[in-house]
C-alpha cells in the first residue's frame, strides 16, 4: 500500500495511529540531528519529524533528500504541544513521526522556487518551459478544480434543463467566422485541407435541422488570432448551446438564471443593474456605442458619453467645426472628479486616443469655479461655459472631446472612459454587471478590402426583416437578430437567433460578394439541410476560460490552461510549433517555401 490517508486529511483525532503518507517534499529543515520536512500532495500538507534518537538511520537515509523528492513515510500521528500548533496548515495540530522511509523518486535542483510567496521571481517564460513544475502550486490546482467546478455545474445545468450534450467533429472545413484558420492538409486527398473548428457553428444548427431539439457541449474552438489578456492563442473551450423553435428572448431565459448562478458559485461579487424583473439590462449596439463608446460597456460605474455636435458646430474651435461639416461628430466625456488629473496622465490620455487613431484630445477642466480648457484660445468664456453646460459638467470636473466620424468618435471616448474609470478607482471588483447586447449591424465595411461590405458580426445569423429587408435596404442600416452577453467591460458570450431559409442565406451571402456556388462550396451542406425543412432556432456560445478569469478577477487567462502557449503563441514546454521532417512533408503532398513574405 502506497498511502493510508492523504496529506490534507490528518488531524488529532487521529492521533497514536500508524499510518502511511506519500507525496512531494515540501520544505526540509535540519535541526541540528532533528529533521522535520513538510510532506505535500493534491491535498495538502502534514508534517514529519524523524529523531535521530529513536532512529538513527532514518535519520541518515533522509539526510540527502531535497525539496520535491518523492518519499514514502510510515509513521505515527502525534499531536503538536499547544506552542507549537501551526494555524496557518489544516494539519497544523499534529504531526507524524516517522519509522519508515522509502524514497520513490529523486529530484534534481528545482529551476525556480515553487512557492506563492517567490512566484512572479522567475520570468514567465521559465515557468512556462517547466509546467509541470509550476502546476504543484496550490494556487494553480485551485484554478484547474475551479474550472472543474464549473464543467460540472454547466453539465448538471443543461442536463436539468433537457439539453443533449453531443461532441460535433474536430476536423471540419474552413469557414470565414471572423479569424484565420487553422489548416490541416489531408494525406489522402493532395491538396485539400481540412480546418480546425473556430466554432461548431454549422454542425449545431444541422443538429437542430435533425430534431434534437436542445444541443450544449463543452466545445473545444481553435481561431489564429493574436493572443492578450483575456485571450488564449490557438484553442478555447466555450459552452455551446442551441435550441430550436426559439426566439432571442427565450435563449436569455435559459442563459440569465445559469450566469447568476455561476456568480453565486464561483464569486464573491454582488450582481448590479437588473431592472425591475431581475432581468440583465439590455442596450442596442448603437445605444452602446452612443453611450458608452464601446459594444462591451462595463457598467459598474456610469461615465456616459453625449454628444454635442450641435453646440460645437459654431463654437469657434475649427477642429469642432469642420468634423460636424464633414458630417462627423462632437462627442463628449465627462468624468466626474477628473480635474485633479495631473499634466502627465492628461498626456497619458492624449496619447491613448492617438493610439486609438485619433489626431487629438481636446479636454476642459473646471476647478475653483473657473472653466480652463486645451482649445480655449479659440473659444470666447461664453461658448466655453455654453459647453460645459451642455456636457453638465461641474466644479472639479474634467470634459474629453472627440471629433470625428461617428465610430471613430465613439470608440476613442470608449477608450478613454476604459482608462479614466481605472485611473480612479471605480472598477470594484465586487460588483458583476451583466449586459445583454442586442441589435447588431448585419453588414459592416471591410477592415481588409476598403469599400467592400462584409458581414459585421456572425454570417449566419437571421436578419430583422428577412428576404424583404436583404433586397430593400442599404446594408447597412440592416439588423441582424444578434447578441452579446457582455461582463464588467468583457464580452464572455455571443449568439444569434439563426437564419434557417436557404433563399435568405444566399441574398445574405450575396451582399457580402459570396457567389451562389461559393456559398455551396463552403457551406453545402448545412444549405442543403435547409431544404429539406429546418426549425427556427438559435443559441449562443459563453467562453469558460474568460468567465472563470473574470469571475475569480485572475490576473492572466493563460494559467486558466493546464499546458498554455505563451504570449507568442508558443509552447516552450514540448518547443511547439516544431520542425517536421521531410518525409512527413512528402506524404502530404507540401513544400515548403519560407522566402520573404
């Protein structure tokens, strides 16, 4: 028998019994011939003292032992004298005093010290290419049995509300969902490739084509996308759900009473800004981005923006002037208390907005009374005042301006209500604020091709007025039947009621420059369900890494992966991605050309 008992689960009660603990060596202290190591496994930690007295060649065998030594210890449980009860470990009241000894497993030097305390010691690089290591942290484990957690309640959720988990194919075909693709060349067929799912979109809504009725899995997804702070490179896992015989409200129905759960569960955060129903507040995209600058607001504060374009036309300023000439806008920003700025974050400011592609920030601050602003050599003191009345603005309070085009107005004011909230304190992580973002632009101008009309969000989503809508409208004042569920400033779940009629996806594909036969090509078969009779339905897909990152206000979504890639997209554990041979190149049928791009 390799263990009795766990090293977590120990205490007086057990005291006078043998028996039999294995694990890692946490901490080794010699005291003068007395040697006490604190044993650790998944569970916890106990302390072992061997005495040289009693055992003198225990005492010799553990003498060349080092930290993270795997041993095997016999022993009795004896309490601790009250002086030395340690409070800070669970086991804290006893100890075991040692008869046996086995060592299972020797260790080298540790790369790094693998303790909380020294932990942002090493470089992350070095923690990454030692995982393994990293991952006997207590602080790590309790994020991998967090996730756990989570998986588990999301199963006994879906299940209880007469879900179908299903697990749809991992080797799929290429589809255009926002992000590049990974490709996978095929052997048997020369030349053609399959992808790596960016979601199971199509597959889920040919399940509701095939009479499941309800669909959920814990969906693996894989987007070559850039990573950041709240996004792994390379691969996720989102919860993916549909449901058939649908409409948007009643996904949220299904969708609210979970995500509060998952507060209750997984948080110590109090929920804010339900309405009167104990609904999550909802706002079209356009209401967002008047308002907030931003389709994923974080309202746990307020700092809303308005629009003075009216005001600013004929100010005197002709930055304000000529962006309203140009049929652009004056937005403003009042933050409240922000006139104690200092010149140095003021310029920290300036440069975000330039960042964010704008040319400037023009800001007006009221202190003592007096009104002083970046632009007020260009404006008499009663525009000035006209101004910051129409902007509320009050004594200690600072007025960002943007000019611009109405997106770009917006999001720069967006960006800078991001950094103000931060730079004050108004962020409480105490708070969770859900938001339901409704009403998506079907169409949206292309980032790649300029001119060209692309899809702005999902391209299969239904759009508000059907066929009638695609053919009649300017693109870009169509709706789609879109939404996302936004948390604290972060967007953890988007769907869409789908469009289910063949006719309708053709025209949609139309508008976006898809020819007939390259929608049959990409999307055949999901076309092809269609036509044979398919329910109206919808779903939404919430990301679990993100929700747990946000939820448990984790500093990083990386540690959230048991093996995560680093911020390159790399896995310096197993040196992923690696060379492959050229026979195995040769059976795929590839060549290499790595010239300048």
């Amino acid at each position: 028998m390799l263990r009795t008992h766990t090293c977590g689960e120990l205490n007086k009660k057990l005291a006078g019994e043998n028996v039999v603990l294995a694990g890692w060596i946490n901490s080794f202290r010699n005291h003068g011939g007395l040697i006490f190591l604190d044993l650790r496994d998944h569970y916890g930690l106990t302390q072992v003292k061997i005495d040289p007295l009693k055992n003198p060649a225990l005492t010799e065998a553990a003498s060349g032992l080092r930290p993270e030594c795997v041993i095997k210890i016999t022993g009795t449980v004896i309490t601790r004298p009250a002086e030395m009860i340690n409070s800070k470990m669970e086991t804290g009241e006893i100890e075991v005093e040692a008869i046996e000894l086995e060592i299972l497993s020797q260790a080298k030097i540790m790369p790094f010290e693998n303790n909380e305390e020294k932990a942002a010691e090493a470089g992350e690089n070095l923690r990454l290419k030692y995982r393994f290591l990293d991952l006997r942290r207590p602080k790590l484990q309790k994020m991998l049995a967090t996730k756990d957690a989570f998986i588990t309640y999301a199963r006994e959720y879906f299940h209880g509300q007469g879900f179908m988990e299903i697990q749809t194919p991992i080797l799929a075909n290429s589809s255009p969902e926002g992000a590049r693709d990974f490709l996978i060349p095929s052997r048997v067929y020369p030349g053609k490739f399959y992808a790596l799912p960016q979601a199971p979109q199509q597959f889920k809504q040919l399940l509701m084509v095939a009479g499941i009725d309800k669909y959920f899995q814990i969906a693996p997804c894989f987007r070559d996308e850039d990573p950041r702070m709240d996004r792994h490179y390379g691969e996720f896992y989102q919860l993916d759900m549909e449901m058939s015989f649908v409409e948007q409200d009643d996904v949220f129905a299904v969708m609210q009473p979970f995500m509060k759960e998952l507060i209750a569960r997984f948080s110590t955060k109090k929920i804010v800004n339900l309405d009167k129903e104990g609904n999550f507040k909802r706002l079209s995209w356009t209401d967002s981005m008047n308002t907030y600058g931003i389709d994923k607001p974080d309202l746990r504060f307020e700092m809303g923006i308005n629009d003075v374009s009216e005001i600013a036309k004929a100010c005197g300023f002709s930055v304000f002037e000529d962006a309203v000439k140009n049929k652009g806008v004056v937005k403003a920003l009042r933050v409240e208390g922000g006139a104690k700025f200092t010149r140095k974050e003021l310029d920290e400011f300036v440069d975000l907005a330039k960042r964010k592609g704008a040319k400037g920030l023009a800001y007006l601050s009221i202190k003592e009374e007096i009104i002083g602003a970046s632009f007020a050599k260009f404006l008499s003191p009663e525009k000035l005042a006209e101004l910051a009345g129409a902007c509320l603005a009050k004594n200690n309070d600072l007025v960002f301006f943007a000019a611009d085009s109405w997106r770009e107005a917006c999001s720069v004011l967006g960006a800078i209500r991001n950094e103000a909230a931060f730079k004050l304190g108004l962020k409480d992580n105490n708070k969770a604020a859900f938001a339901w973002i409704v009403d998506f632009p079907m169409y949206d101008y292309s980032e790649i091709e300029e001119g060209r009309i692309d899809f702005g969000h999902n391209p299969f989503s239904m759009p508000q007025g059907g066929l009638k809508a695609l053919q009649e409208k300017d693109p870009l004042d169509i709706l789609a039947y879109q939404y996302d569920l936004v948390l604290n400033g972060f967007e953890i779940s988007s769907g869409a009621i789908r469009n289910h009629e063949p006719e309708i996806m053709y025209e949609a594909f139309k508008i976006a420059g898809y020819k007939k036969e390259e929608v049959d090509a990409k999307f055949g078969a999901m076309i092809n369900a269609f036509s044979y009779g398919a329910p109206p339905h919808g779903g939404n897909a919430p990301g679990i890494d993100r929700i747990l990152m946000i939820l448990n206000d984790w500093d990083s979504i990386r540690d959230i992966y048991a093996f995560p890639k680093d911020g390159q997209g790399r896995d310096l554990m197993t040196d992923s991605p690696s060379v492959v041979d050229e026979k195995q190149l040769k059976e795929l049928s590839l060549k290499l050309d790595l010239g300048k791009k």
